[in-house]
C-alpha cells in the first residue's frame, strides 16, 4: 500500500529584535516546501510591516530597515494564507523556539490557535538534531553549512527565504543516513513480496490439470458412499 507523501515545510523569519515579550515583531518570513525530500519550488516569502522600528543591532544582521517595510503588508493580512500554506506539514526550523515564540506571539494579537503551534510533533528543530549529532561543536546554520559542505557563499546578510533553503539542504545532509535506512527497509519489503509472488506463481506454473475419466469418479463415489454411489440423486451431494 503507497504511504502518504512526506510533506516538510523549512521555515525561517527575521524580527525587529530578539524577545517578543517586549513587542518585537515579525519582519519577514519564508517557508520552503518539500515532498519526499525534493524541493517542489512551491514557497510562501514575504516582507511584513511590523508597525514599529527596527533595532539597529537587528537591522545589521538582516539589513532590512523600516522604510523598506512601509509598503508592506501588516501580518494581519498574511496570516490566514501563512496557516493555508502551513496546514498538512511537518515544520522545520533552525532554532525552534525562537521564531516560534514570534509566531504564538503574532498570532495570538489575531486571536488564531493554528495547528502547528497545538502540536509540537509536528516541528523539528534542525538545531536540536545538530547538537545531537555535533556535541560540543557550534551548530550556527552557518558552521553547519560549513561543515557539511553546503555552500552559502551568497549568505552576506541574513534572509528569511534565503536561509529556509540552507536549511533544507542542511536538513537532508544531517539526515540522509536515516533516510537511506528507511528507503533500504522498503526496498527489502518490496523485494520479500515480490519473491514470495514469484514463489506463489512458479508453483502454479508448475501445477498440471489432469482429466479425470468418469470409470474413477464411480470409483470414488462407490469408495465414499458404498451402494449409495449408484443412486445419482444421493452422490451429487458431494461434488
């Protein structure tokens, strides 16, 4: 039976500042969709005016000022096609509770409890599966870029969509033995049905019909019901 395709969403946002408590807010955000670790080229990215000023320490990270967000629209009116996007996928983010927290704290001004934010199984922290697997070693999207030899040579700045696609592909370095596990474990699945078919289907091939004449059905019948066999009305009850 075909399995449900595996729907990934790498998603990453850039702020005003670090702590949404203190009312920063959302400037940008992208999300990279894959299914069945292939990149369909299917993304949802955009600049959101979040309505107030930009930290300067912020601002040198993404370099995105106020004046490149007046005309932008506010996350009011991105909200519903961001959870329209979002429904049916796993998540993965680069540091999890970070733009989590900008996300609950948006939605939340929109009165919105969207699926995703109700059900952490369904987000991976690519950072947490970094620090498993690289104990004691910086974990930056960056030094994981480094590392596993994904090039992001054009990261100068930091960009929500830009940086959604390191991560898928950071992603599916940092998972790619696992993967080759589950593709092998189908693959034998698959080769174990289709023996035993091959068994199932050479041993019917090798199966021969054999006429039976009616002196050995008489037999048989006189073997089974003795006298009663010449009565018709009685034998055929059995055949």
């Amino acid at each position: 039976m075909a399995q449900n395709p595996e729907r990934l969403v790498f998603l990453d946002t850039e702020t005003t500042g670090l702590d949404p408590k203190l009312g920063h807010r959302i400037i940008e955000i992208a999300c990279v969709e894959a299914i069945d670790r292939r990149l369909t080229g299917r993304n949802f990215h955009c600049y959101v005016n979040p309505e107030r000023d930009i930290d300067a320490g912020a601002q040198a990270v993404h370099g995105i000022s106020a004046d490149d967000l007046a005309d932008k629209p506010t996350f009011s009116q991105i909200g519903e096609a961001l959870v329209s996007f979002l429904d049916t996928a796993t998540l993965v983010i680069h540091n999890a509770a970070f733009d989590l927290g900008f996300l609950e704290a948006e939605f939340a001004r929109l009165r919105m409890n969207p699926q995703f934010l109700l059900t952490p199984a369904d987000v991976i922290d690519s950072l947490a599966l970094a620090r498993a697997k690289f104990p004691g070693k910086r974990n930056s999207l960056d030094a994981l870029c480094e590392r596993l030899g994904v090039d992001n040579s054009s990261r100068n700045l930091h960009g929500a969509l830009l940086d959604a696609r390191l991560l898928a592909e950071v992603y599916f370095s940092l998972t790619r033995a696992q993967a080759t596990l589950e593709i092998e474990a189908e693959n034998e699945a698959t080769d174990s049905i289709g023996a035993q078919a091959s068994f199932a289907s050479a041993n019917a091939a090798e199966m021969v019909a054999i006429a039976v004449s009616e002196d050995s059905l008489r037999a048989h019948r006189k073997f089974i019901h003795g006298d009663k066999a010449e009565q018709p009305e009685l034998a055929l009850l059995d055949w």
